[in-house]
C-alpha cells in the first residue's frame, strides 16, 4: 500500500522557520521524483518545490526562492521541505506528491497536476 505522510507543519510567527517531512513507503521511493505543493484557502494548489531521483531540484514559486530548500534522504524514505524567513503569505497547507517524470517534465493541471500519489497535507500557519 503506497502511503505518504507530511508532518512539520504548524502555527509560527512571520520570520520563523518549519521544517517539513514527507515520509513514504510502498514504492521505489529512490526512482521518484517528489515535490511539494501548496494551497492557500480559496486559491489552486502550486507547485513549490521538486526534487528528482537523481537530486536535480527545482523552486517554482518565485517568492519562495532563496527561503525554502527542498532534500531528500533515501535512506529514510523522506524528503525535506526547509522554510525560512516565513510571511503570512506563506500560510496554506503543503502537500507532498510521487512522480516518475523528472521534475521539468511534470506538468498538468491543478490540483492533481498528474502526479502519481499524493500525501493528505500539512498545515502551515504564519501569523503576521
């Protein structure tokens, strides 16, 4: 049974950081290509950040560059979502998703974007 669990998420004031975990099993974790996603209350859920198989990574929110880091650990299964310098922007709840499409290919609509498993979400709460 393919499962993935994000964890990490919760209240922090503007300027704190949170690190996010993104635990799976079920599947040939080091062959997928994992990325984070994001959804705002009444917005679509974004892509933020991706990380492929072979560590190639990719920041897709331009406000985000600079403050977030995306790894991985194979060993663990787990991959990492490090976020500094959080705005109330940043406030919305992160989702972890598998693909086997390296992360320039992953394309698609929201808020599925074709990936091939997705975590339920964490949420993550910057007050201003």
């Amino acid at each position: 049974e393919v499962q993935i669990v994000e964890s990490g998420g919760g209240l922090v004031q503007a300027g704190g950081s949170l690190r996010l975990s993104c635990a799976a099993s079920g599947f040939s974790f080091g062959d997928y290509t994992i990325s984070w996603f994001r959804q705002a209350p009444g917005k679509e859920r974004e892509a933020v950040s991706c990380i492929s198989s072979s560590y190639g990574t990719t920041d897709n929110v331009d406000s985000t560059k600079g403050r977030f880091t995306i790894s991985r650990d194979n060993a663990k299964n787990t991959v990492y979502l490090q976020m500094n310098s959080l705005r109330p922007e940043d406030t919305a709840v992160y989702y972890c998703a598998a693909d086997t499409r390296p992360c320039a290919e992953i394309s698609g609509s929201p808020p599925h974007y074709g990936m091939d498993y997705w975590g339920k979400g964490t949420l993550v709460t910057v007050s201003s």
